[in-house]
C-alpha cells in the first residue's frame, strides 16, 4: 500500500511541475510575439462576452484588427477594470485596452496610444426617482465603479454634493445597485451607459457629459515600446482604410442602421442558460478542479513539511514551523493572492503567470492549516508514547515513524478532508486575479446576461455536486487505506 501511494504522489509530481513549467515554455515560445493584453470584464459596446462566451466589442475588434495588420498576436485576459490597471502597473500584462480614459495621473505611470475614442462621464438613475441634478444627489448615496475616471470624478464631488459613495468592481453590478434602489444614482461614461439604455437597462441619463476626453490603448511607462508603436501605426491604418468606422458602426450603428437590441428569450430559463454556457461552465470547472488537483498536492507537502518540523526536538525549527503558521493562516487569501499576483512582480519586475500565483497562494494557505493540524495531530499523541519508545531504545526518527506517526494520522484523516473541501472553495477567490475559473466564468456570464440568480445558483450546484464527489471519494479511499 505504502508503495502504491509513494509511486502515485511521485507521478503527480512529476505531472505537475511539467505541465506548469510546459504552461511557463508556452508563454516563452511566443514571447516575442504574443502579447497578453488585460482588459474589463463588461463594458460594452467596448468589450463584452457574446453569447458564445467569446469576447468581442469594439476595443476587442480594434485590438484584433491592429495585431493583424502589424503581425503581432495578442492574448486577451478579461481581467476587470482595475485589475487590468493594477496587472498592468505591476507588469503582469504588456497592455490595457478597456475603455480606459487619458488622464494626466494615469500619464505619469503609463504610455498611452493616441487617442481612439471620445468619452465622457454621465449621471445616470431610474426614471421616477426624481433625481435631476448633482444637487439631488444630498443624502444619497452614489454608484461607482473601482479605479475609474468616473470614481475619481465622484469623489472630487461627494463632499460639496453631500453623497456618499459605493464601489462597485463591475459595471453590471454597478447598474444593478441602482435599479434595486440601493443607490440613487451612478456615473458612467457616456457611450457605455448609451448603450446599456439601449440594450434594455432600464435606467436615465440625466447630466451632460463631463470629464471630456479620450480613450487610450495603455502600456507601462517607457515599456514594450514596441507593441505601443505597432497599436499607433496600426490606429492609422484602421482609419485611413475604413475598417476603424466599420467596427465602430457594427457596435454603435449609422443613422440608416441603428444597431437592435441583442435579446434572446431562449437563453432566460435555468435550462436555456445551462445548454448555452455549457462550454465555458464546463472550462471554467475544469480549471477549478485541476488549481484545486496542483494545489492540494503541493499544500500537503508543503503542510507535511512545517507541520513536522514543529514537533521536532529544535527550538530553530519549531520557532521557523510556528512562524511560518502565524503568517499563513493569519494572511486573508485575498490578500496573499493579490501579493503574490501583483505584489512581488511590482517589486522584481518578473511576470508570475496567474496560475502558478494562484498555486503559490494555495500552497501557503492551506498548506499552513494543514501545518497546524499536522503538528497539532503528532503532539495530541499521549507523550507517554514517545517516552516509552526512546526507552526502549529507539531513536527519535524511527519512534516518530513506528510509534507516533501511525497514530497521529489517524487523528489527521478528517482535518485532511476538510482542509481538501476547503481548498476547493477558495479557488473562487482565484477569480481575483484573473484565473478563468468557475467562479471568474460565472461572473463573466452574469456580465452578459445579468441573470445573477440564476447563473449563480449554477455555480453554486456545481460546487456542491463537486464537493459531494469529492467528500465521497476521500471516505471511500479513507475506507480501502483502512486509516
Ligand atoms: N473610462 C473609464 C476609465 O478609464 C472607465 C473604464 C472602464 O470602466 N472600463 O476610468
């Protein structure tokens, strides 16, 4: 049995370490050529996912259309506003294409292409509110959405307009909070907003555009100078051969051609939803399982690890296992993720691809509970039983191993389960930093549709069926080791 086990925790690894660092070469391979470029989540008519899950929009278009003109491939990663602006920042990412307005504070730290679209920011609110004006807005409070142009404008007016501000990271929950009538009112830039309207957003318009300027394709300041002129002289080419106006007409129409709502009853229902988005449900799950495969594996041994080196007779040791706990466990996920992810690479200027970041974070994590409960499991066996074992002769490795080990891990088993299951929810938080997993999937749906009950209580049956599997294999192999 201890061979078995031995023989299929050593193909894992080998399993593992090639396929990350096969992931790594791909990224390598085509360093030169393809560029990961990071961009929102929803923001049509600029960029949005069709009804194929396919990202496609007006930036997406002008993105794709350049790259071919000037022989460069792009990788497009629907990251969300701001976290595109922070992967950019920290060098994840060689460029942003999101709508992303040209300000004088977002020069100092980036490059801008030239201009290719103008914007604004308006007030929008559901019709009957009665809300006209800034002045209406006292006592309110305001819908914004994170790191944007329009959040910063807000915030430069809550004080003299006597608002308060909600943040929101999505554009669609942005709106949502404003149709439910949590918020009073949002502000959104013009074109974006227009276009929600017209799409069957039941919200007004209800200022003038302010803040007027520019939107910008954006790459980190004085790098990929390359890519930056390619976007420009590809720009130029667009407008000059007409296909710039065909891909803004296509999404925002001609007067003769208006552009009609994309509805489609048919993808409403549970059932309609689940056969529509099957494909990306069942990607998005398989990313789920497989960071939850890597990650539990590269915890156990990592928790294996600290957790043995807390009992072992050192004071240098214990202190290293207790520290390494106290950091781990007490870091939010969220927070360890978004260090590792953006973080470190600010700091070294070195890329870490999202997934082996989420791993990394992962492996700390929960690696430092399984630590705990390692340790805690060996020093729950009664001290009697180590005392007895050393004096009957044997040393203290060989006792840990006969005596103590055996028994400890039976205490283990279940924390062992547990901490698996709950490996398997934190992927979700993984969506954070990008990784199209299920729950970065379902958010992505929503973005679309806006069916949030019901893509939500997918995503979450999903989760439960895997969880249930997952509960039952660990019994059944508990069962057959006899543990
Ligand atoms: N144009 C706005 C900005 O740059 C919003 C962009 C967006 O939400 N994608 O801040």
């Amino acid at each position: 049995m201890k061979h078995k086990i031995i023989t299929l925790l050593s193909i894992l690894t080998l399993f593992t370490t090639f396929s990350i660092l096969s992931s790594q070469k791909d990224i390598d391979a085509h360093a030169e050529r393809t560029y990961q470029i990071g961009t929102d989540v929803t923001f049509p008519p600029f960029e949005f996912a069709n009804n194929q899950n396919k990202y496609v929009g007006i930036d997406m278009h002008l993105m794709k259309a350049i790259a071919k003109d000037q022989g460069f491939n792009v990788k497009i990663k629907p990251l969300g506003f701001n976290a595109a602006v922070q992967a950019l920042e920290s060098n994840q990412i060689d460029g942003v294409i999101a709508g992303m307005s040209i300000t004088p504070e977002r020069q100092a730290k980036f490059d801008f292409s030239h201009p290719y679209f103008k914007s604004g920011v308006v007030m929008a609110t559901k019709p009957g509110r009665n809300i006209k004006n800034l002045k209406d807005l006292r006592g309110q409070k305001v819908a914004v959405k994170t790191g944007t142009a329009g959040a910063d404008y807000a915030n430069g007016l809550k004080n003299r307009y006597g608002f308060k501000i909600v943040t929101f990271d999505d554009s669609n929950n942005m709106y949502e909070d404003v149709l439910t009538g949590n918020s009073a009112a949002c502000f959104e830039d013009s074109p974006v907003m227009k276009y929600a309207i017209k799409q069957g957003t039941n919200l007004a318009i209800v200022t003038k555009p302010a803040l007027s300027g520019s939107y910008g394709f954006a790459v980190d300041h004085g790098k990929n100078k390359a890519l930056l002129t390619a976007f420009n002289k590809g720009l130029n080419d667009l407008k000059k051969n007409g296909k710039y106006d065909d891909i803004v007409n296509k999404y925002l129409g001609t007067k003769d051609h208006p552009v009609k709502a994309q509805t489609n009853s048919s993808s409403r229902t549970f059932l309609g939803l689940l056969k529509q988005n099957r494909g990306a449900l069942f990607s998005g799950l398989m990313e789920t399982l497989w960071l939850t495969v890597v990650s539990i594996f590269f915890a156990t041994i990592f928790g294996i690890i600290i957790g043995l080196l807390g009992v072992v007779p050192s004071k240098f040791s214990t202190g290293f296992s207790t520290t390494m706990i106290y950091i781990f466990r007490g870091l939010p996920l969220l927070v360890l993720a978004l260090f590792i992810y953006t973080g470190i690479p600010s700091l070294t200027g070195t890329k870490i691809p999202a997934f082996v970041a989420g791993v990394i974070t992962l492996t700390f994590n929960e690696g430092a509970y399984i630590a705990a409960f390692v340790k805690g499991g060996i020093l729950a066996v009664d001290s009697g039983q180590m005392e007895a074992s050393r004096s009957l002769g044997l040393p203290f490795g060989k006792s840990m191993r006969k005596i103590i080990l055996p028994q400890g891990i039976r205490i283990m088993i279940p924390s062992f389960i547990n901490q698996f299951i709950i490996t398997l929810k934190d992927t979700s938080i993984l969506s954070i930093i990008g990784l199209l997993e299920l729950t970065q999937t379902g958010k992505i749906i929503i973005a679309r549709n806006l069916e949030g009950f019901k893509v939500w209580t997918i995503i979450a049956l999903i989760y439960l069926i895997i969880i249930t599997l997952l509960t039952w294999l660990s019994n059944w192999v508990q069962r057959r080791t006899n543990l």
